[in-house]
C-alpha cells in the first residue's frame, strides 16, 4: 500500500513538473512573441529584422535564422553570420521558389538549397514565407548544419513566429493606410470649407471697403489667418492654442458679418494647456459653425463658448451655445460618419469625420458627447485622455 501511494505521489509530482515547465515555455514563448511585437512597431525592416532574429535563435535548434524581403536579405544571425551581411542580393534557389509560390518548405540537403557557391556547412533549412494579403513579402529562414537536428516542433516553431510576423506587418500596413486615408479626409475637409461662409464673407469685406475700410481691412486680416492655418494645416497634430486661435479668427469674421450684438464668444481654458496639450487639428471649428448656421435664433443674441477642466485623468473640453437647439435623437447623431442632415456636405462632412479622428489619435479612451434641448442650446463635450503630469 505504501509502495502504492509513493508511486502515485511521485506521478502527481512528475505531472506538476511537466505543467509548471510548460507554464514557463508558454509564459516564455508569449513574452517572445510581445517583445517581437514590438520590434515590428514601426516597421519590417533592417533593423526590426535584427532584432528578431536575435531574439528568436536562442529558442531555437537551429545554428542561424535569417530574415527577407522580396529582393534582399534584411538580417542574418548565427552560423556562419560573417559570411552573410545585411543588405545581399538573395542567393539562395529555395528562397527565391518560396518568395514565387509562397509555399513552405523543408529541405535536407545543401543542393536543395541551392548556395551559389560549391561548397557550404549548411546542409538543411526550413523557410516558411511571410503573407501579407495574398503576397508573399518575405521569408524567414532557420538554417542547420545537419538534417538530423530539423524535426517536428522546429518546423513549428518556424511557422507560428513567421505567422505573427505576417500578421503584425500586416496590422502596420493597415495603419499606415488609416493615416494616410485619415490625411486625405482632412485635405478634403480643407477644400470643402462652406463655400456660403466663403461668399459671405468676402461679399461683406467688399460692403466695408466703401463704409468702412479700417474694419474691412481688420476682417481681411482675420479672413486671411483662418484660411491659411486652415489649409495650409499638414500636422498630425496642433497645439490646443492655435486650434482655439483659429476658432477665434472664424467667429471674429461672423461677428463683423452678423454684429457683436448677434453673436458672442467667449473661451475659459487655462493658458498653462495652450501649449501642454495636443489634438489633431480642425476639430472645434466645425462645430462651432454648426451653432452659427443652425442654431442662432431670429432675434436676440446667439452665445458660443469653450471651456475646460480635468475630471478622472481627462481633460473635458465643451463647446457650449444658448441657441436654438435640436431634439436629442438628432444630436446623437451629429458625429456619425456620413450623416449630413440639413448641413452642407462639406460641413456635414467636417462633422462625421471628426469623431474618427479624435480616436484615432487618442485611442478607445477619447469620446465626444452631445447634450441638447430643444429651445435651450446644446452642448458638445470632448473627452480626451490627459494626465497632470504627462
């Protein structure tokens, strides 16, 4: 019975050896993979490739790892590495079948490889492509110098790191096209400014001219300010200041346009953000014109105003009118992408798009909320993510 209970004791003591190893090998092969992650952050290059290689060879049996492109080898580490510096012409026959087929391959003998040399200390290798889409972009390489050491758990290991390896190239190619489509929105916003406020405005700079040029002379100032930050804003990103600078030269040419006594704007934001604090750019200034064109009222004084506070490691920035208002279905659905309601296309544009941009920059974290009454005004609050001592 003793001899029983010590057998099974010794069993439940080699099982909790073999599931606290593989505990380990997993929590080592997720921590690989996260730091290779993030040498792919900024790009499949040179560099990046290094550094994975680097990384990788010790988790392996292989005695060198090398990385591609579609045309040159990007990094080369291990065996035989003073042989193989970066930035070669691919030599190898396999590699250039893989890179044509994007199949993988295992191969057991130096002639199968396909050196262009007579006579190498490699004798096997396995290549498994990298897949971005439907193209082959590059192939990761484990090279042995004898066949024996190739076996089952190399081949994948081989094609579960080449996989992430696709797949955060992949994520990066996506990316970058979200910021380049992110871009081409905000040149076509620049160029779709409300041709009405246009028009508008130089029809009332030209009434001046005759009544009264010291002030259409201050109102082409302003109107050349606006339009220059404006279209000429290539940043991903401003500063807090200039942006409600630029909202300032726009609500100063609609106050020469509709009097001061029709319109009012006033900003509360601490100066010390003006400079500490950056968002992409063209965000509050539609907005505010949405107030201007839709809920000024008939008679009486239209208020606008900016303010901003810190609330839960956020900065709140709410752009506020007494206007006209809205029912609240309609105002939820202000910042959705492609509802134009009554607004101009290019206004309604500027708006949908808005929301896109400030999670993009900022992340999950970043909201816009609406709040408005009918008869009352509305409320359009940004909730950007922000720490006092970032």
């Amino acid at each position: 019975m003793d001899k029983e209970i010590q057998t099974q004791a010794t069993e439940a003591a080699r099982l909790k050896r073999e599931e606290d190893e593989r505990a380990a090998l997993i929590e080592e092969m997720l921590s690989l993979s996260s730091a290779m992650v993030e040498a792919l952050r900024f790009g499949y290059d040179k560099n990046s490739a290094t550094l994975i290689c680097n990384m990788l060879l010790p988790y392996t049996d292989a005695d060198a790892i090398s990385l591609t492109d579609k045309e040159k080898v990007l990094s080369y580490v291990g065996y035989l590495q003073e042989d193989y510096s970066p930035d070669n012409d691919i030599r190898t026959k396999v590699t250039h079948e893989v890179l044509k087929d994007g199949a993988s391959r295992t191969v057991l003998n130096e002639e199968e490889i396909g050196f262009p040399e007579a006579r190498h200390k490699i004798n096997a290798a396995i290549l498994e492509p990298l897949v971005v889409g439907h193209n082959t972009i590059g192939v990761m390489k484990f090279y042995f110098k004898s066949p024996e050491q190739v076996n089952k758990s190399q081949r994948m290991i081989a094609k579960g790191f080449s996989r992430l390896i696709s797949t955060q190239i992949a994520a990066q190619e996506t990316e970058h096209q979200r910021e380049l489509n992110t871009i081409m929105e905000l040149k076509m916003l620049q160029s779709q400014i409300n041709p009405h406020f246009l028009f508008n405005t130089i029809n009332t700079i030209t009434s001046l001219t005759r009544t009264n040029p010291d002030k259409a002379r201050e109102m082409l100032r302003n109107f050349a300010g606006f339009y220059r930050a404006t279209l000429e804003q290539d940043a991903e990103a401003i500063s807090l200041g200039d942006e409600i600078e630029n909202v300032r030269r726009y609500v100063s040419l609609q106050q020469m346009r509709f009097g001061e006594e029709r319109l009012m704007f006033n900003v509360s934001v601490d100066a010390t953000l003006y400079d500490s604090f950056y968002l992409p750019p063209f965000l509050f200034q539609p907005v505010v014109e949405n107030s201007i064109l839709h809920a000024m009222p008939p008679i009486g004084t239209l208020s606008i105003s900016i303010s901003a506070e810190t609330r839960d490691k956020n900065l709140l920035i709410k752009i506020t009118d007494d206007g006209l208002g809205m029912e609240q279905e309609k105002a939820d659905k202000l910042f959705v992408k492609g509802n134009k309601d009554e607004m101009s296309e290019g206004l309604g544009m500027a708006m949908g798009n808005i929301n896109s941009r400030v999670r993009g920059y900022f992340g999950r974290r970043a909201a816009i909320n609406v709040v408005s009454e009918v008869g009352k005004g509305t409320t359009t609050t940004f909730v950007f993510p922000f720490s006092l001592t970032d």
